[in-house]
C-alpha cells in the first residue's frame, strides 16, 4: 500500500512539473531584400548581353 501512494504521489508530482518554452530574439528579425535588386540587375545584363551576341554574332 506505501509503494502504491508513494508512485502517486511521484506521478502526481511529475505531472505537476511542466516545461516551459520561450522564444525571444534580442534584436529585431530583418529580411534583406538585396536578392530582388540583384535579381532585377541580372535581368538587365542578361538582356543587354543577348542584344549583344545578337549583334556580333562572330565573338564566339
């Protein structure tokens, strides 16, 4: 009967602990936006290079 009561009461007090989970960043979250420009920039080039090789068709 002692052993029945003192795993309650372990189980009990187990139960009672809960874990606890906080997430805080120290500095604000920033998304660099430099991949949309960089993007935008090689479209250009890409479209600048094929008028380019369109033009002088012997470069390569």
């Amino acid at each position: 009967m002692k052993q029945l009561l003192l795993s309650l009461l372990a189980a009990s007090a187990l139960a009672g602990c809960t874990h606890r989970i906080e997430v805080a960043a120290k500095e604000p979250i920033t998304i660099n936006m430099n991949l949309k420009i960089d993007h935008e920039i090689r479209v250009k080039v890409d479209k600048e290079l094929d008028t380019l090789f369109e033009e002088n068709e012997s470069l390569f």
